[in-house]
C-alpha cells in the first residue's frame, strides 16, 4: 500500500448490528488497552441491548479502575445504568463449591484442569443469568488461549477419571462405606459433578463456535510486537474454530496538529509502517483505529466520550495542505519565535546584572 494513499476507516458498528451475538471476546498482547475497549464496547452494546453482563477473566482486575466503581465475582450494576453489569472472577482459582479432596486431588494430578473446572461452573452461573450478551475483558494472549482449550483439557481430565474408575472403582467404593461418608464422596456422587460439568462444557462450546452467537475482538497497538501478537491469536482462533472479523488498534498518534517533535514525526513514521502492514494481512477485517491520548480514560463519562471514536472514525481537525492547516502553522511559529525573543531578551539582563 502506498504511504500517501488514505488508509480505509472501519469501527464497531457491526458488532452492534448483529444482534444475535451472545458472547464477546475481548483480547490482546497486555498494556495496549484491552480493558478500556471492552468497557467502552459493553457502553455501546448497553445502548442497543436489554441487559449486558462484561467479565474480567484477568487476574489482574482493572474493571474497577476503568469503571472506578468496586466489583466482584457477583454481578453489579454499573454506576449511571440500569442494564450493564459487570463482575471481576478468577478462572486460575479454584472453586470452592468443587473443591471436594478427591476432585481436588485428581484435578491436581491433570494439568490445566482446575483452570478448566473453575472456568466451567463460571459459564454455568452465567448461563443461569437471563443476559443479552456477555463481553469477556480477557487476560493477555497467552492466558486467553489456554482457557480457550479448556473444553478439550476438560475432556481428557474426564477421560483420565473414567479410566481411574474403571481401575480402582470398588476400592474407592469400600475406602468411602469405611470412613461413613458413602453418601457425599460415592463415586456416582463424584463423577455426576464432573459429567454435569462436561454437559455445559459442550454446551458452550457448541456456541463458541458458533459465529451468529460468538466473535472475539482483538485490540493491538501499531508495534511490530503487537502485530506479531495479533497474527498469532488470529491463528489460533482460527484452529479453535471461533469467529474473529475485528480487531481495534489503539494509541494511533494521527497527524491533525502541526508536530514539530522529532520523536513524534518518528513514532508516526513507525506506526504507519505497521498499520499498513495490518491492513494488508487483514483486508477483510473490520479495523478502527483509536487515537493515543493525552489522559487516562477512566470513570463512566470518560469512557462515553470516547465511544464516539469506536462508532466514527477519528478525523484529523486539519487537513494538510489547506489555508488553514498553513495558517495554523504561521500562528504556532510566530508563538515560538516570540517565546524565544523573550527568553533571549531576559538572558540578556541576566548577563548585564551579573
């Protein structure tokens, strides 16, 4: 692509179009913003949907400090809504209503598992809940994708399980009648709790890949790191079967203001590069991009007013080349060489006190 032709704009519009949408991922390599655009998307999605349930599945909640408002792992009502609610859980932590010695043990001895069981009877609260859609602000990459697998891990865990039964069931049986506790730690006991937890597994599944019920968005920012990070999980996804058609690059640095900076003409210079090379891997993909700000966004009215770049894209206050952009640059020239004259003339005394 040529560097002076105009890179093609794109936004979120069609995720809130498609209404049939029922989970949405939101994921990336980590500092490049992934929490601000899920909170921002679940804002819009709340406009145009009955209810909206956003979950941090991050170990390293920061819900609370976009929607500066305390969560946990029960859903609460957003602060100035009446349908957006959010929670904070942690799928790496074990769940106590599963944590019974001998699921606990046998979930121990099978990597990934635990992860696989506590993320499961999450998505079997969750189901129970009368939501419209639900946003998931996911950890960074590579924990995504291990919960990602998780239907699998799940699977195999059973299998191992069925294959202990089938060895050691009738010692199991006689080790549970000897010490009374027969009717909570049975092996039919057990092992119901593990299929009930296989049936939502599958269940949900079924919808992950589903593209009319499931798309995951990936937020990047113009680093080759990022790209490189991007094109992995685009791939990735694609194995797993689950739909991905948007991905949001954040802290654009656009040319709307006369930079003088040498950095900034640097950075810009970079970006560019990397953004076409998004747009060329990704000609199919809805792309948005979303300035570099001078503030964090953080509270309910700052993430409102920067949902407006999600749905518009983000156009330049002057076009260069015009009367005005020129007229702009006279002025902010004229501005400096003044300050400068200022500073030179109190030098100047300075010297001649001295």
């Amino acid at each position: 692509m040529d560097s002076n032709e105009e890179i093609p704009e794109g936004s979120v519009q069609n995720i809130l179009d498609q209404e049939s949408l029922k989970w949405i991922f939101v994921g990336g390599k980590g500092g490049v913003g992934k929490t601000t655009c899920s909170s921002i998307l679940s804002i819009l999605l709340a406009r145009v949907r009955t209810s909206v349930l956003i979950i941090s599945t991050d170990p390293a909640h920061n819900l609370s400090d976009a929607f500066q408002q305390r969560f946990t792992k029960s859903p609460t009502l957003v602060n100035g809504f009446s349908n957006l609610y959010a929670m904070e859980v942690d799928p790496t932590v074990e769940n106590e209503d599963t944590s019974d010695g001998f699921v606990s043990d046998l979930a121990n001895s099978i990597p990934g598992i635990d992860e696989a069981m506590s993320f499961a009877e999450m998505l079997k609260l969750v189901q129970t809940m009368d939501y419209s859609v639900i946003v998931f602000d996911t950890a960074p990459t590579g924990h995504t994708l291990r919960l990602l697998q998780f239907p699998s891990t799940l699977e195999k865990g059973l299998a191992k399980m069925m294959s202990l039964r089938n060895r050691f069931g009738g010692l199991l049986t006689q080790m549970t009648r000897l010490f009374g506790v027969e009717d909570e730690f049975n092996e039919d006991t057990l092992l119901g709790k593990l299929d009930s937890m296989k049936d939502v597994i599958q269940q949900v599944n079924k919808q992950f890949k589903d593209p009319d019920l499931t798309t995951f968005v990936c937020v990047c920012i113009p680093e080759f790191l990022s790209l490189y990070e991007t094109e992995r999980l685009v791939q990735e996804l694609t194995k797993f079967e689950i739909d991905t058609h948007n991905i949001i690059i954040n802290q654009v640095i656009f040319d709307e203001e006369v930079v003088e900076s040498k950095l900034l003409k640097a950075r810009m210079r970079m970006q560019q590069k990397y953004l076409e090379q998004f747009y060329m891997l990704y000609d199919d993909f809805h792309i948005t991009k979303l300035p570099l700000l001078p503030e964090e966004v953080c509270g309910v009215e700052a993430l409102k007013a920067f949902s407006h770049s999600f749905i518009s894209p983000h156009r330049p206050r002057l076009d260069r080349g015009t009367v005005e952009e020129l007229e702009q640059r006279v002025a902010m020239l004229t501005d400096q060489l003044k300050n400068a004259e200022e500073e030179l003339e109190r030098l100047r005394k300075g010297k001649q006190k001295v």
